[in-house]
C-alpha cells in the first residue's frame, strides 16, 4: 500500500520512488539515466525524509503521482 503522506514537493525532479529499506532509511529512487553509446545505465538513490512510515519496509515502495 502506498505510503500516502510523502511530500513531493521535496523530492528531486528526477525522483520516481520513494521507499524505506532494512535500516529503517528513506531514500527517493530516480529514473534510470542512460550512458550516452553505452549499454551502462544507473539509477540514483538520494536520501529522504521518513515521513512518519512506520509499516514494514518491503511494502513501503511509493511511486510519485502521475500530475
């Protein structure tokens, strides 16, 4: 279930996820960025505000709003 009091409006522009993991940390989870000619990509993980989640971590997985 989604973790409805995240703030977006603090996430950066990049973010799509915002979720807890296993040390009780929040982070926002970015879209993938691709490797100009390369078949290499990442996605960036940027510390978050917790926002009050206190449910089970593997369920904490939000994804931003569609606006």
């Amino acid at each position: 279930m989604p973790h409805d009091a995240i703030d977006w409006t603090q996430a950066p522009k990049r973010a799509r996820w915002w979720a807890m993991d296993a040390n009780g940390l929040a982070h926002w989870h970015c879209e993938p960025n691709i490797a100009p000619f390369t078949d290499f990509w990442f996605g960036e993980q940027v510390s978050a505000p917790i926002f009050g989640y206190t449910g089970d971590y593997k369920q904490s997985l939000t994804e931003r709003p569609k606006t």
